[in-house]
C-alpha cells in the first residue's frame, strides 16, 4: 500500500500549526529541501536546509540535517522558534546534525501507524510517498 502527501498539502498543515511559512523541494529520493522565511520586524533571513531520510523504525523517523557551514546553530535556533508550536517530545536532537523525529507525538498521524506498518519513506517531485502494509 502507498499512501502520498503533496508538498503543498504538508506547508499548509504546517502553516497552520505553526503560523511559519515552510516550502519544501525535491533533491533526490531520500533528500528534500526545507526552506523557512525569518521574518521579524525589519529583519528577513531565509534559512534553508537539506533533509535526508536515514532510517523509518516504527513511528520514529531519523533525518540528517545539512544546512553547509553552521549546521547545528541554525538547527538549534529552529528548534528554538518552533518549541512552542510543536508537539512536545516531536523532535529529538541527535549529534551530527540528526533529528530523531516521533512522528507518533502527531495525534493524526498516531492512527495511521497504529493501523499500518510504514516500511519506507520515498520523496517524489511533488511530494512525499510512504509505503507499507495493514498491521
């Protein structure tokens, strides 16, 4: 079974709960790029970052984050930004510029896992794929 998420299905769930403006771009079948406009008062800074998918282990998801030069600064400012507009135990910070994320912490996505098993994870050109079977 598959399933798919459009890139511009996941920025507006995203700008919903978050009230941040995130576009997302296909780079490779295991990479996306995450951009994110910082924008406060008069300052405009566009921060943009590569996630590559490492491993799906049941509801956890474990990314690499490569943003070049300054990689863990700018991960621990976004996670800094978004504390408060995320649910709590979602991303877990790993060294090496690596996110563990709980994907099961998401209240909508927890039913889906609790009634499918997610072998894999693919990115499309305009979106996402998750491939798996009924449990």
């Amino acid at each position: 079974m598959k399933a798919s998420i459009s890139f511009p299905e996941l920025q507006s769930i995203l700008k919903e709960k978050t009230e941040q403006i995130i576009s997302f771009a296909y780079v490779d079948p295991k990479t996306i790029r995450v951009t994110y406009l910082f924008s406060r008062s008069f300052v405009k800074k566009e921060f943009s970052a590569n996630l590559s998918i490492l491993e799906m282990v049941g509801s956890d998801l474990l990314v690499s984050v490569d943003a070049g030069f300054g990689t863990e600064t700018i991960l621990s400012t976004m996670l800094s930004i978004f504390k408060n507009k995320l649910p709590e135990g979602l991303i877990e910070k790993r060294p090496q510029g690596q996110l563990m994320l709980h994907l099961d912490q998401i209240e909508q996505v927890k039913t889906v896992f609790d009634a499918i098993q997610v072998d894999d994870i693919h990115v499309l050109d305009s979106g996402l794929e998750v491939e798996g079977g009924l449990k």
